[in-house]
C-alpha cells in the first residue's frame, strides 16, 4: 500500500526540513535586467550526494568538476547555479571559474570547496561575468532562507527559454515516520535522453547513505529524464543531483522501506520529466509513446527514440494528423527486426477511454479514422505500438515540432 503524498502547493527544495536557498540576479545574460540568474542551496549538515550527468563528450567544466566530486564520496553541503551562461566549450578559464564559484560558496558558508556542486545552463562558448558572479554568491548566501517564497524564486532562477517554473514535493510514510522528497528543474529546448540542457535538483532529509542514494537515483533517472524528448539534442550541461541531509533520522531498513523511498523519489523525477516536456519550447502536444512486445529494451526504446524524434512524426502531431504511416515508416527504419504483419498500432485517450485500433495485421483500420482525429487533436494523447516479437517494453514522453520552435531557435 502507497503511503504517498503530494504536497500542493509545492514550494520546492524548502520543503525539505534543513534545507535553505538564497536566491539574487546578477545579469549574467548582460541585459541590464534585474532577471534572477543564480540560486543557492545549502543543507545545514552535510548531506549525502547522488548525481547523474550528461555523456555528451562536450561536457561543461561544471560538469567536470561534479563529476570529481562525485567521485570523491565527501558529504556535500551546497549547490550553487547560475542560468544564462553554461560555461561550455571555455577550457581551463571556465574549469577556473567553475572552481571559483565553489570555493566563493565554501567561503560564505563555511565549509570546504569540496562540498560545493557547481551546476550552469544557458548559451555555450562564452566566459561567465565572475565578479558579478562572485557578488551574487555573497548576496545569495546572506540571504539564505527556508521561507516558501524563497523556494519558488529558487525554481525560477534556473530558467533560461522555460515558461513556467517546475517544483515538487511529496511526503510518505517509513517506519511510522514522514520522509519528504522535494525537487525542482529547468528544461524546455534541446530535450533528449541523457537529459539534455536540463538541471534537476532533488533534495530529501532521510538518511541514506552516498552509495544506496546512487542506485536510487540512477533507477529513478531511466524511465523519467532519460525517456523524454523535446527535439533530439543533447546537451552539454545534463544534471541530476541528489542530496539526503538525514535530518529526518530516518534510515530504510527494510525491503518495505526502499520500495516506498524508491516510490517517492520516482514520483518527483516523474512529475519533473513530464513539467519539462510540458514545457518545451513552443510546443502544442505532448505524446505518451509506448513500444510493447520487443524482444529486447533496447529494441523497444530504439523504435521509441526513432519514432518521438522524427520530424515528420513530429511535424504531424503540430498539425493534429494521425498520419500512423509515418510512425510504422520510422519503426520501420529503426533497425529493429520484427514482423510487420504482427505489429497493432493504436492511439489512446490521455484520461480514460478505450485505445482506438490503428493498425493491425498488416492494414490499417479506416472506419476509426473519426476517432484518431479526434484523439491527435488533444493537446495530450498516447500512442501504443505493439511488435508482435517479445516481452520488452518502452515508454518515452515526446513533443511536437511546430513552426514557433522554428523560429525561437533560429537565433539566439
């Protein structure tokens, strides 16, 4: 039985007993603009840390540096994050500055350059403005507060193209005592799985230690950010972390006890993953894709990825046309081996309904035409194919392209 609850409204990392953020702008974009552009979160022990990271062989310095960290095994007690700037494709400056901004942080918390994660977004190849960095970081850290305002101005100042700020918070029930898991991210262009020009934060007080809060993390990551896809880039800057401050007391036990850990913490990677794709660039429609009887994943996710990420499939969904020949023509090309005549396409009501057949032994099934329609002109619909050849199975959350990504992206 789920002891699951979301907390609404969510207030983001705040929520979390012994977590604080401080929150400042400073025009890292070089607007002139009082925009917020850096957050700081701090745990007021150290805290257990988890991360997952982009494999693009670009990798941002802040990337770099976390991935050391990370190996390290050390408690961590801050994150400190900056957007309009990912400090990408700098060399051994943009490692420097990356390095600066931890040891700014340690210096105005107290703690050593080695329990400082550095996380940046935004446009790659430029140098970040470090004196106004370096401000803000003081700035931040005096303004350190756990009130709820303060969590929300924390989700947003890690936005860059995002139109909305994506928070949650769950709490549940271990032990006969509460655990919350509470997370916030950006992401709305270049989505892709391995998590693209997204940051994830995720914080809870249980007490976990670094190795178990990995695997928990790196199960949590597979079937949410790494099953979306906005536009099929991946970015330079990917990153999930993952802190435990322990402050809660709470340690898992039992088998019971990290299935309903797991359960919360998939729950907020989930709601986050699917906050991103709901928020992607200029997008109209998201598609929950489900590739079922494969005979391996990785055969399933193959057709999944090849189908959510073809422009014309995706080019058809903007226009509100079924046009299913272009989903069997990508699985086609996929370079999957199936059987053609086994394969049943058919779309699905987001909400409840019966799935409407599409496709099956070899043809389609026209006299539902009325009701494919009907179901591609949602704003959100699923789609379920079905290979005839296996077990395996895999979900991706996709997006349409439309004309306004076009032209958002066709600049910076």
């Amino acid at each position: 039985m789920s002891h699951l609850t979301p907390v609404n409204p969510s207030h983001g990392l705040v929520d979390v007993p012994g977590f604080r953020v401080g929150v400042t702008a400073c025009d890292i974009r070089n607007k002139g603009n009082d925009r917020l552009d850096l957050t700081l979160l701090a745990s007021d022990r150290p805290a257990a840390a988890a991360a997952v990271f982009t494999r693009n062989r670009f990798a941002a310095a802040p990337v770099l540096h976390g991935r050391r960290l990370l190996a390290g095994g050390r408690p961590v007690r801050a994150i400190v994050a900056n957007s309009g700037n990912a400090n990408a494709c700098t060399g051994q400056e943009g490692m420097a500055d990356t390095e600066t901004m931890a040891a700014h942080t340690a210096s105005a918390l107290g703690c050593e350059d080695h329990e400082v994660f550095v996380c940046s977004t935004g446009r790659i190849g430029e140098r970040l403005p470090m004196e106004r960095i370096k401000a803000g970081i003081a700035r931040a850290a005096t303004g350190l507060s756990d009130a709820p305002e303060a969590g929300c101005k924390a989700a947003d100042a890690i936005l860059t193209s995002d139109t909305r700020r994506k928070v949650v918070t769950v709490r549940t029930q271990i032990g006969g005592r509460t655990v919350t898991v509470a997370g916030i991210a950006k992401g709305a262009g270049m989505i892709q799985p391995d998590m693209a020009t997204m940051l994830a934060f995720i914080a809870t007080d249980a007490s976990i230690p670094a190795p178990d809060l990995q695997s928990f993390l790196t199960t949590a990551v597979g079937p949410t950010f790494n099953a979306v896809t906005v536009d099929g880039d991946t970015s330079t800057n990917d990153t999930v972390l993952l802190l435990a401050n322990h402050m809660s007391g709470v340690t898992l036990e039992s088998a019971a006890d990290r299935a309903a850990f797991a359960e919360a913490l998939l729950h907020v990677c989930d709601d986050l993953a699917r906050k991103i794709v709901g928020d992607g660039e200029k997008i109209t429609k998201v598609v929950d894709l489900r590739v079922e009887g494969a005979a391996t994943q990785a055969d399933a996710e193959k057709v999944a990825r090849t189908i959510g990420n073809s422009l014309l499939v995706k080019s058809s969904w903007f226009g509100g046309d079924p046009n299913w020949g272009r989903l069997l023509d990508a699985a086609g090309y996929a370079g999957v081996d199936f059987d053609p005549d086994r394969v049943v396409l058919d779309y699905l009501p987001c909400e409840k309904g019966d799935p409407v057949p599409v496709f099956a032994k070899g043809q389609a099934i026209h006299a539902n035409k009325p009701l494919w329609k009907a179901l591609v002109a949602a704003p959100q619909f699923g789609i379920r194919l079905h290979l005839g050849g296996g077990e395996a199975t895999f979900r991706l959350l996709a997006s349409d392209l439309t004309d306004g990504y076009v032209n958002f992206n066709k600049s910076e």
